[in-house]
C-alpha cells in the first residue's frame, strides 16, 4: 500500500513537538547525525532527544559539547525516543530505562 506524502505544515508541526519535549525534558533534540561519529556508532537517530552524556545533563548544545569532549573514548548517550527512554553507547544494542529515570 503506497504512503501518502505528508505536507510541509505537518512535518514543521513534528518537529516543533520534538523541540517542545526536549525543552520540557531539558535536553537537546537531534536533528541530524554524522556518519562514523561517536552518536552514530552509539545509534543517536534523527529526531531523538538527548538527555544527557556520561551523566552529564545536556540542556544545551554548548554542555552536550562539553560533556562528549571531556570522556570522547567511552561515551553514553541517555536518549527519549518515541516516548521510551534509551541508554545508548558503542557496540552495545539500546537498553530501556525505567520512566522514573528522569
């Protein structure tokens, strides 16, 4: 069955949902990953919001900066992902965290 094509106004209204969460959670949305980065590797998609790295909060993209460079060999992203909250690292698949995590 084909998928009907979505308008501009709706995908505009996705992605101003996907800002509205991250501010609300206090963390940044992910509008785009690098191929062969540490966040690709990790699994970090589209449209994810990360919450923090290394267990550092990361309300901004200057502390989501931060807090990758202060440990780049050994990296955790906690991420929300279509209502689910992840933990994601190097080589391992994602794990689920339980809702009270935040």
């Amino acid at each position: 069955m084909a998928q009907t094509p979505r308008t501009m106004s709706a995908v505009a209204a996705d992605l101003a949902h996907i800002e509205q969460v991250a501010k609300v959670l206090g963390g940044i949305p992910v509008w785009e990953v690098f191929p062969e980065s540490a966040a690709a590797d990790a699994g970090v998609r589209f449209g994810d919001i990360i919450l923090s790295v290394n267990g550092t909060a990361t309300p901004t993209f200057k502390a989501f900066l931060n807090a990758g460079a202060a440990h780049l060999s050994r990296l955790e992203f906690r991420v929300f992902r279509n209502g689910a909250l992840l933990s994601l690292s190097r080589g391992h698949g994602p794990r689920h965290l339980p809702a009270n995590w935040i």
